[in-house]
C-alpha cells in the first residue's frame, strides 16, 4: 500500500503520451462502438490528417482544447452531460492510457468505480464479506456509515486536483496539458469536472483517493468501501461511526471542498436494509430498489431490445430476483401476445 508520504512518481514522458503511435493505439481503443457516429466518421474520412494536426498542435503547445455539447440524461436521476468534440476525446483516450496503469496503482484496493476488475458487483460482494466479518456471522449487530457527497463532478475543485496531480507527475508539461483540460469546463469559475469525459472518471478517483488513503491509514478504518461518491463504513459500534462521520465531513470540508448531502448520510443496522449501489442489502441476501424495479419494468415496456433484457436478467442473478426475472418474462410474453392481435 502507497502512504501519502511516499509518493511514486509516474516515469512517462510528455512526448510519448503525445506520439503519433499512442494517438492512433488510442484511437482504436476510441472508435470501439463509435463507428457510426456522424462526427467520428467526419474524422476518420481525414484521420492521419488530423491526428498528425493533433499531435504538432500538442507538440508546440499551441493545443487548445474545445467546447462541450451540452444534454441531459435520466440515469435514474436527470444528469447534465457535456460531450467533448472527436479530437479532444482521442486525447482524453491518449492520456488516459498512459496515465490509468499508474495512478491505478496508488488506489486502495476497497476503491471501486471505474477500474479494471472492479464495479458494483464486486463492491457488493465486499460488502457482504466484510458483513459477515463484522456482524461475526450474523450474532452481533452489524452498524453502517452510509454517506453520498453532494454534487459530486460539479464540487471537484481545480486547483486541489491539480495540486494532486503535482505530486504524482514530475513532468510539467503533462500536468500543463491535465490543466488544459481540467480548465476547459467549469460550472463556477475554478471549480467542476464534465460528466462524460473519460479522463473526469480517472481524475475524480485521484481525487477521492487522497480521502481513501486518509480513511485506510489516519482513520485506520478496516471496513470501508466506496463507489464513485457513494461509500459506507462497517462497525459493531454505533459510537464509533457517529464519531468518524464527524471527522469524514472535516476532511471532505477542509481538503476538498466537499459536503456530504444532507438527505443521504444515514447510520442504520444491517438487519434494517442498507441501500447501496441499487440494492437493499441484507444479512444473507439482497433485494432491488423499488424505484429500480419499477423503472427496469418501465424501460423494457418502452424500448424492448433482447441485449436490455438479457443486460437486466444478469443483473437480477447477483441478488436475490429470482421472482423478478420471471415477472419480467410473464411481462414481455404478455406484450408479446398483444402485439400480435
């Protein structure tokens, strides 16, 4: 485990994350899915053109990154996204290939949003794990510290995040490129990260694990784990958790200019139900959300595609929706049926 102290420092250089070698490996990874995108097939119509424009634009620092197009999704909730143009979004690529394998390293292992060999899946089966560490097998209360940050992407502070990023990177001109792009979206000035872009994942996990390393190595918590903005603390104390909570809210406060939302930071038993990354979870099994049933139902009943259902079904197979998946099928005959009269 890397301390705060100790820092590893990352060895690539400006130029080999800028190459025409990395910016074409970086476009294959890019394209994936995108092919028949109007604006990436604009590009590609033109693509060593534009990638060598890239690259002198890059190389003589006269790059400057574009604007955004701004639109909104429901996922579940409504969510602002901002899309960057194709060119600016091969670079996100670019650096992110270089950069990922390294700052992945200095994670804490109980980190689990957008990483290799991560997601909820395996942060729910960490949390049953350390539930039944704590609860000692189910004989003993088990206490959870759930928290949610308060507009997480939109609070992400540019100046403390490339301070990190400072620390970690030795080469100037990498770190002049990150505030190219750190500084190229704000929803005040100085202040917001874009959802949407792929380096924002990576950089918001920067960000938060300063508050992972402080949580595993000054608050030596044992059973933590968290997802994006959402994280939870296990105990056999009620007291304990009460008191961490108080010094979590400082730190996040005081070094990161972030405040916990005032409707989601909750202590509950684990025998209540603790919802967490889309599910009640229990002792020995979990349940979906209502909300999260209602609006899977709602979705295929819309929009059926065999890929959506197929998505949902294997979803259903980690908890304890056995009853749903046949719901969902008895749902889609009957539609089916209708169809057909």
């Amino acid at each position: 485990m890397i301390s705060n102290r100790v820092k590893i420092q990352l060895s690539h250089s400006f130029e080999e994350i800028i190459s025409v070698e990395n910016l074409l490996a970086a476009w294959q990874e890019f394209i994936k899915g995108k092919r028949n995108k109007k604006d990436v097939q604009e590009f590609s119509l033109h693509l060593m053109d534009n990638i060598f424009s890239l690259h002198r634009g890059l190389l003589h620092h006269t790059y400057n990154h574009g604007g955004y197009q701004a639109f909104k999704i429901n996922d579940p909730k409504p969510r602002d996204i901002h899309k960057a143009t194709v060119r600016d979004r091969l670079l996100h690529h670019a650096l992110y290939r270089k950069l990922y394998p390294f700052f992945d390293k200095t994670f804490v292992s109980d980190s689990y949003s957008c990483r290799r060999n991560k997601g909820t899946h395996k942060a729910i089966n960490k949390f049953r794990e350390y539930a039944y560490i704590v609860s000692k097998n189910n004989t003993q209360t088990c206490w959870i510290l759930k928290c949610d940050i308060r507009k997480f992407f939109a609070n992400i502070d540019h100046a403390i995040l490339l301070k990190i990023l400072g620390e970690y990177i030795p080469d100037k001109n990498i770190i002049n490129l990150l505030e190219n792009i750190v500084e190229s979206f704000a929803v005040k000035p100085g202040v917001g990260l874009p959802l949407g872009n792929l380096t924002s994942q990576l950089l918001v996990n920067i960000y938060m694990n300063k508050f992972d390393q402080f949580v595993k190595h000054k608050m030596k918590a044992k059973y933590y784990i968290r997802y994006a903005d959402d994280f939870v603390f296990l105990s056999g104390s009620k007291k304990l958790l009460e008191e961490q909570l108080l010094v979590v809210e400082d730190f996040l406060r005081e070094e990161l200019k972030l405040e916990m939302h005032p409707d989601k930071v909750f202590i509950k038993t684990l025998n209540s139900g603790v919802d967490f990354l889309g599910w009640i979870n229990f002792f020995d099994h979990r349940v979906l959300r209502t909300a999260t049933k209602k609006r899977m139902m709602r979705r295929l009943q819309e929009n059926y595609k065999k890929e959506t259902l197929n998505s949902y079904l294997g979803m259903l197979g980690w908890g304890n929706g056995e009853k749903l998946q046949k719901d969902i099928r008895k749902k889609l005959l009957f539609l089916w049926k209708v169809s057909l009269k």
